[in-house]
C-alpha cells in the first residue's frame, strides 16, 4: 500500500478532507432520518404518518438502532477479507441512498403496501450502514505512517465532520420532514448521501491512491503478533474490556433516548416557540452534535491540565453515568412542571440543559468506547471485542426503545415519562457508584495501559481532543 501523493491542505494530507466530506454527508443523511423517523410513524395518517403509538414507534426504533449497530460487524469482516474498504464505501453507500429514497416514495404511489415499503427502505438502510460505517474511519490512519505526529490531528478534524453532519441534519432534513412534508425529508437525506457517494467516485483514486482497495486481511498475512500466546495479563485486559462494555448499556439505554422518547417529549409537551418562531421538535436532536463541536476541546484540556489529577477512564466512565442521571432528572423536574397535566408546555430550556448534561457524559465516555478496545485487546482477538463491544451497543439501543415504549398515550403519557425519566436517573447513578468503587481494580487489570509517554503539551492537547471528539462509537480501527 502507498501512501498518496496528491499534496497536502492545512498540513495534512488531501485525502482526509475527502473523507472528511464523505462521512459528513453520510452522517447527514443518517441523523436526518433518525430525527424523522419516530415523528413520522407516530404522526397521524390524515398528516401523512402512518398513526403508530408512541410504544410501537419506539419499540421499532429500538430494533432498528439495534440493527445498526450489528451490521458494521459483519460489514467490516467483509471490508477486511473479501472487497477492501473503498468498494464497501460505494456498496454501502448505494445501499444507503436507495434506502432513503425508498421512505421518500409518497404513499399515493404505493397504495396497499405502504408498511412493506417502509420496511424495505430500513432494511436497506440497516445494510448500506453496514457496509459504510466504520470503513471510513479506517481508511482516515491508514492516511499517515506509522508514528506519524498528524495522526491525532486527523482524527480531531475526522470527528468534526461526523459532528458537523448531526449538527446539520436535523435543523434541515428534520424541519423539512415534519413541517413540509416527511417524504421530502427522507429524499433530502438520500441526497446528501449521493453527495458523499459522488465524492468517492471521482476524487478517491486522487487523492486515496491504493489506500482501501487490497482488504486488509491479505496485507496483513504473515504478522507474527496475531500468533503470540495469550498472557495472564491480556486476560486481565479482556475483562476489563467485557465489564465496562456491559457497563456501558445503562449509558447507551439512556443517551438513545434523544432520538425517541425525548423527540416525542419536546413534540407532545414543550414549548417550541421563540420570538414568534416554532422549533421544529426533530431540531433538538441537533444540540447534542453542537455541544461536542463546543465542548470537546474545552473538556480535553481540563484533562490535559489536571496533569497527574486527571481521573482514569473508570473514573471518566462514572462521571459519565453521573452526568447520564442528571439529564434524566433535569427531565423529572420538567414532568413535576407539567404536574400531570399534558395541557401544560414546559420550557425548552429542560431539554437543552438534559441534552448538555448527557454531551458532558458523552465526552467523558468516549475513552471507554472502542478506543479501549484497540488499546487492550490482544492483537488475534481485537476483531472479536470490537464485535461484542458493538454487540452492547446493540442491545442498549434495544433496550432504548423498550424503555421508551412504556410511555403510553394520552393522559398517561406524563406519569409514565416521569418514572422513566427517574428510573433511568436513579440506575445510571447506582451504576456510576458502583464504576468509581470498582476504578481501582479496573485500573490494576489494565496493566499500564492507562500510561501515557507524551511529553508535548500541544501533541497530548491534540491527542485528547482526537479521543474525546469521538461521537457515537466511531473510531480508528487497526489493522
């Protein structure tokens, strides 16, 4: 594999501005239609929607998130062994656009199969997400030599792109979804990811040279390390890897609901208007991807600046469930507003302090992700904890949408959201003790893979900032 030669921009390669854009418009197209789709199965037919309840239309979104997660397993395997990432690129990214495409059909023109359709559209989009997710991240290291100082940087610049689409989707694909009309919306998304797809196809071969065309595996035969015995020490490295993956289901379980039952909270029960102008209720799916942008540097140098104080990932990982449970409780008290009553609006300040405090809990998780993986798993047995690490992530988005389910309808809806909204808080607590009793132990497992050599004040900054800008669970892969 050689590295491209097609210059540099701004001290890095051009090839990573090309999958900077490329994720950022895959991104678009994926969080504009998460930020429809409950909306739009809950909406009434007469509005277009297909007059789901609110349990069934969660319950669904849970198993598609679930999917989502799933696919990149298989994808990946074959990305690395059979196709190479760039062709898994094109075919995911195909796949993913006819999906979007497919929910953009008008039902005047699918009369009598409308759910078959709908269905057949996810399917497509669970695949294509398969194919694409995760592949692009890979090909962002394989940019740059190893020991290459930039590749920190690149990866900082990489998760802005993904940030900068979340932010973008839902104050575009989402208004003109639910406030024009929710088929626009899906084809909207469809055409960002085209944007992405077109690209690929005539600026890869550019400025990505070879890179991502071999899979991975056939570059890689012959590595003496993925034949060295497995140490007491790797052992204890796995099981650290296993329990904070387990761990990290309550914070998932929580952190989903912004695409489900807090969506449906900031439609049914808050008050979206400011200065004469009403807030589309998808739009608040986009403070999330906004706070990271703004607080991912801020957070990665109080890091930095704690110097030996700074708390290890366990203990990151406990401030995460902490903040996780604050969320959850600042959405309590807007419930004890409401005081019953689902006549009454209540600010939309609750939802952007609870969507700032589970950002806060993101950036401080975001060590713990697949991050964690690369850096303990045994080299033969990283593809695998990788695996079971999206496989949790997998069951807690479904355990997302079975908690959010139980919310029922009607009057109830308030009662229910409230012991939701403070079982969610008081487990996310319990289990944040639990994490910070059990730091120590955890740390000891790891056997010195907390360390760190970097020296350089600006290499370590910009080296946090790579980590804690991850959004969502994507990270550089090894191979």
């Amino acid at each position: 594999m050689t590295q491209p030669n097609a210059g540099t921009l701004f001290g890095h390669p051009k090839g990573l501005f090309l999958l900077f854009g490329t994720e950022m418009w895959e991104r678009f197209g994926y969080y504009g239609m998460r930020a429809l789709l409950v909306l739009y199965l809950v909406a009434s037919v007469q509005d277009g929607g297909f007059g789901w309840t609110s349990g069934e239309a969660l319950s669904l979104y849970g198993t598609f998130t679930m999917a989502v997660y799933l696919t990149p397993v298989l994808g990946g395997w074959l990305a690395d062994n059979y196709i190479g990432q760039r062709k898994a690129i094109i075919y995911g990214g195909l796949i993913f656009a006819l999906g979007y495409f497919t929910l953009g059909i008008p039902k005047s023109m699918i009369a009598g199969m409308e759910e078959t359709v709908f269905y057949i559209g996810l399917s497509l989009i669970i695949v294509g997400n398969g194919l694409f997710k995760a592949n692009v991240s890979s090909l962002v290291g394989d940019l740059y030599e190893e020991g290459d100082h930039r590749r920190d940087g690149a990866f900082t610049i990489f998760y802005m792109g993904i940030n900068l689409g979340a932010f973008l989707a839902p104050i575009t694909v989402g208004v003109l979804g639910e406030q024009v009309n929710w088929h626009y919306g899906f084809i909207l998304a469809g055409c960002g990811m085209l944007v992405g797809l077109a690209m690929q196809l005539t600026l890869a071969n550019k400025y990505l040279g070879d890179i991502g065309i071999v899979p991975s595996a056939k570059r890689s035969k012959g590595k003496q390390e993925a034949h060295a015995p497995i140490t007491s020490q790797d052992i204890d490295r796995m099981k650290v890897i296993l329990i904070m993956s387990m761990f990290s289901v309550i914070f998932w379980a929580g952190f989903e609901q912004a695409g489900g039952l807090f969506t449906i909270y900031a439609s049914d029960f808050t008050d979206r208007t400011i200065f004469g102008f009403e807030v589309a209720a998808s739009s608040f799916q986009s403070l999330n991807a906004m706070f990271i942008i703004m607080l991912a540097p801020v957070v990665a140098s109080v890091w930095v600046k704690m110097g030996s104080n700074e708390p290890t990932s366990p203990k990151k990982f406990a401030l995460a469930m902490v903040f996780l449970a604050l969320g959850f409780f600042v959405m309590l008290w807007a419930t004890m507003v409401q005081g019953g009553d689902v006549t009454v609006k209540v600010s939309m300040l609750f939802l952007v302090f609870a969507y700032l405090f589970h950002t806060l809990g993101e950036l401080c998780l975001s060590p713990i992700g697949l991050s964690m993986v690369t850096k303990l798993a045994p080299l033969k047995f990283t593809s695998v904890l990788m695996g079971i690490w999206f496989l949790f992530t997998a069951l807690s988005n479904k355990l997302a949408g079975f908690i959010g389910s139980f919310v029922g309808e009607g009057q109830e809806m308030v009662d229910n959201a409230a012991n939701i909204f403070m079982g969610v808080g008081v487990a996310a607590l319990i289990t944040g003790i639990i994490i910070f009793l059990s730091a120590g132990k955890l740390v000891e497992w790891m056997h010195g893979a907390e360390g760190d050599d970097i020296v350089d004040l600006d290499e370590k900054i910009e080296q946090e900032i790579a980590i804690t800008g991850t959004h969502e669970g994507v990270t550089e892969t090894h191979n």
